[in-house]
C-alpha cells in the first residue's frame, strides 16, 4: 500500500475545501494511506509579512525536516505530465511526500532537494484549488495503477 504525505503552508481551515479533501482521502484509503498536513506557525506568519525571502526560507526551514524518501514540491516552473505519466510516478514509487509552497513559492534550494518538480498547470491556482487539484490527480493516478475503472 502507497502512503503519501501532503505538506501545505496554511493555517487550518474546516470549509468546503477540508469536505472535497476528505472525500478523495476517503476514496484512496483503498489503494494508500494519505496524509495532510497544513504547517503554519508563528514563524511563518511573521516571515511571510518580512518579505519573499524570509518566507521561502521559513518554508524551507520548516519542509527540510519533512523530507523522506520521494519527494515532490509544486511549483509553476516545474514539469508538466499527463494522468498517465503522473500514474507511472506511483508504479515505482511506494512513499511519496508532496509539497505545496506557501504564498511566495520555493527556494531554488528547496527545489534542488526535491527528487521532482511538478506544475499542476500553466495558470496560478490557490492553495486551496491547487491542493484539491492535486488529490484528485492523486487518486486518478492510484486508479490506473490499480485498473479501477474512475479514470475512464
């Protein structure tokens, strides 16, 4: 079984995002144990009203530590795959964490520590379309490794 790990930099929020959230984490319990965790703190607060700078390096302070074994940061400038392509991520990969960047995006350091760099689109989605966006692709990508019939 699969276990994924969601990293976003956002304070929690019980609305109708949390609902479609639970509803795919729901939904993937079949093929993988997924996990969200939403990181803010006071740290970050105060960074992000510094500057661009100082919140990337918060973010990366606070995302290093959750490194594991496969990892992928979101990010504008990163490579864009089909739901196929992204499928074949889970085909060879058992753990995998992902990462949501806060309001100002990675560090290029951040990215360099990411065994990939995936854009979800050419637009700029919020946080909170971008992370749904994710799960669903999340749990397309488990059904055609799993030959579930969703993907049809």
């Amino acid at each position: 079984m699969h276990k994924i790990d969601i990293y976003t930099i956002e304070k929690e929020e019980f609305d109708e995002y949390k609902k479609i959230e639970e509803k795919y984490k729901k939904m993937m319990g079949k093929f993988a144990k997924v996990r969200h965790f939403e990181l803010f703190n006071k740290s970050v607060a105060a960074s992000q009203k510094t500057g661009r700078d100082e919140a990337r390096a918060c973010y990366s302070e606070i995302y290093t530590k959750k490194l594991g074994r496969f990892n992928i940061c979101l990010d504008e400038n990163g490579r864009s795959l089909d739901s196929i392509g992204f499928s074949k991520i889970f085909e060879r990969e058992g753990d995998i964490r992902f990462f949501i960047g806060g309001a100002y995006g990675f560090e290029d350091s951040f990215i360099k520590k990411c065994d990939m760099s995936l854009s979800l689109s050419k637009m700029t989605f919020s946080h909170k379309i971008a992370k749904i966006v994710l799960f669903e692709q999340i749990y397309r990508a488990l059904t055609i490794v799993n030959a579930h019939p969703y993907h049809k």
